[in-house]
C-alpha cells in the first residue's frame, strides 16, 4: 500500500471566543474585563488519504469541515495535534508545499473581477513560477476540460456563477498540485453546471492522479465522486470508510415504490414489508435488502391488474448520511 500523502493525527482546532452580555453597562466592563470561551471547530480527528484517492469529507454546517480543509492547506494553525500533507507540516507555509496544494471554495474568489481571467492566469503563474512550456500545457488541457475558450478574455465580473467557477477551477489547477481541497466547489450551481463539474473533477483525476479531498452538501457530487467518505459532526469523527457499506449499515434496506391502477386496487401492504408512506394511489415499503427481490415478485403476482407501476431503489443517500448525524457516536468502519 502507498504510503499516506495526507496524514491526520488528534487534529484539534479550539477558537477562544470573548463572550459579553447586551446592555450599555456590560459594554463598558468588557472594556476592562473580557469573559472569554473556548468553543471547539475540530475535535480530535485521525485518518490517512492515499495518493490519488477522491474522498467526501462530510457534515452538517459548522461540524468543522472548512476549519480542517483550512489546516491542512496551511491557513490555520491547530491547537495540537498533527498533520502531514505530501511530507510536510501545512502551517510551515513553505513555497515547496504550497506549489502541490491547492484550495478551492465555492463561495470565495481569488480572481481579480475586473480584468479577463487570462489576466490573470499570467499572474499566477508568475507567482508559482511556472515554466512557459508547462503553463502553455495545462491551460491548454484546462481550456478543453472546462471549455473554457469564450470565457478567458471576458472581465470575470461578467462572467455568470457556472461560468465563474470553471474559470476559478482553472486558476487553482494552473500549477498542477498534487492535491485538491475542494469546499463546496458546486454550491449555488445549477443542476446541469453542477455535473459538469462533477465530470471535471472525476476527469482531471483520472488524467492527473491527484488526491481530492471533497466537501460538499449536494449528495450527488458525492455519490458520483467518492468511494470512500468521513463524516464529522460538533469536530468529532463519526465514520471514515466506504461509502456502500455506510449505506447498508445506516438503512440497511430497500425501498419498493408501488403505483396501483385504481383506489379500489389498495389493500393492507404491511404483509410486504414496513410502509413508510401510503395515499389512494402510492405506496413506498422499506423492505430489507435481502428480501426485496423475493418480496418485489410477490407484490407483482399478487397484486396483479391492480399495479400500474413498481420500482425499487436504495434510500437517498441524504437519509443515510442523516442517520450517522443523529446517531452522533463513532462508528466502526474497514477503509475503503
């Protein structure tokens, strides 16, 4: 196996939080005597990243998934703990490190808005000092991924959400990293933009190997993404592995949707398996996953004329993933 090119160990990020009551009198005391919290971002977290792996980094909002994307890419410093990112410690802040990493947000810009974004792609690559021939290249490579040939010479400030964000891809792509942390990348995309990022991401890491670590609320850029997911929630670790057998432990069943032809078609369904919903003409059964297929057969023969439709599908993975939060105690998993 290869050797970890993101190690987490006891990651810790605690925010010490001067915290004052409302009133003019508790104004003026906070002037002489501050009352402080510590409120804690990241709580203790521990896992490895192989080279070359997409994995989705997930949680509710404020379960400390920016704050640790922040850490490993050097803009924070822990409380304690360690970390190590392509052999070397994030916060050092080194130019050797930070050509191999890059951080993408989804709701922060790090191109200049009133200049086209060929602009300022030259500028970038005289930052990360990036040979004429090698920046050529990948622009070139970008340019045809992302499409980006009628948007690189418009002020960026012109340019719609999806448009903006592929030419954000592109300057954070532009040095090659090795590594990706990608927060948010499709928030407030629409549906088509969003799988066309999707197919992006999954293509540039088929041709470039690099690792990505992946946050996002939008289960299918999950699901469409990563094999393998953590989940934290309040800073705390709850599941690292993969993301199948996260499904089948959490629901750890299938749901049969049933159209019947008619009101007068409906009958008891709960000899079938668990009903989870039912109206005149809808029903939605919660079978185990073993059973359905047997369970599937009978609902067709026995239901007969009165069944217009039947389908059966894995419960969304949004529900999965829900459970793991409430549940909030780690689970046991075997990485993916």
């Amino acid at each position: 196996m290869n050797d970890p090119v993101v190690r987490v160990r006891d990651l810790r990020k605690v925010y010490r939080v001067n915290e004052r009551q409302t009133g003019f009198g508790a104004t003026v005391t906070s002037l002489f005597r501050r009352k402080f919290k510590e409120v804690p971002a990241v709580g203790g977290i521990t896992f490895d990243i192989a080279p070359g792996e997409i994995v989705g980094f997930l949680g509710p909002n404020g379960a400390g998934k920016t704050t640790t994307l922040k850490m490993l890419s050097g803009l924070l410093y822990p409380t304690s703990g360690e970390a190590i990112v392509n052999g070397d410690i994030p916060w050092r802040r080194r130019d050797e490190f930070l050509k191999t990493i890059t951080l993408l947000m989804g709701n922060r810009s790090q191109l200049v808005w009133d200049i086209p974004a060929a602009d300022s792609f030259l500028v970038l690559k005289e930052i990360y000092t990036i040979p004429d021939a090698q920046y050529g290249a990948t622009l070139d490579e970008l340019t045809a991924l992302l499409e980006l040939e009628p948007l690189l010479h418009k002020p960026v400030r012109g340019l719609s959400l999806g448009e903006r964000m592929k030419v954000e891809f592109a300057a954070g792509l532009l040095h090659s990293p090795r590594i990706a942390f990608l927060d948010e990348p499709t928030l407030g995309l629409d549906v088509s933009m969003q799988a066309r990022i999707r197919a992006f991401v999954a293509e540039y890491n088929r041709r470039s190997g690099a690792t990505i670590l992946l946050t996002s609320h939008y289960m299918d850029d999950v699901v469409a993404l990563c094999r393998r997911v953590i989940v934290i929630h309040h800073g705390v670790l709850l599941y690292d592995g993969a993301l199948a057998d996260l499904a089948e432990r959490m629901a750890p069943y299938k749901r049969i949707s049933v159209t019947l032809t008619t009101a007068s078609s409906a009958r008891d369904l709960s000899s079938y398996g668990e009903v989870a919903s039912r109206d005149e003409y809808h029903a939605t059964l919660h079978v185990p996953r073993r059973e359905a297929p047997e369970r599937t057969a009978r609902l067709v023969r026995e239901l007969g004329d009165g069944l217009a439709d039947i389908s059966v599908e894995d419960p969304p993975i949004e529900e999965v993933i829900d459970k793991v939060f409430t549940s909030e105690r780690p689970l046991e998993a075997v990485p993916a």
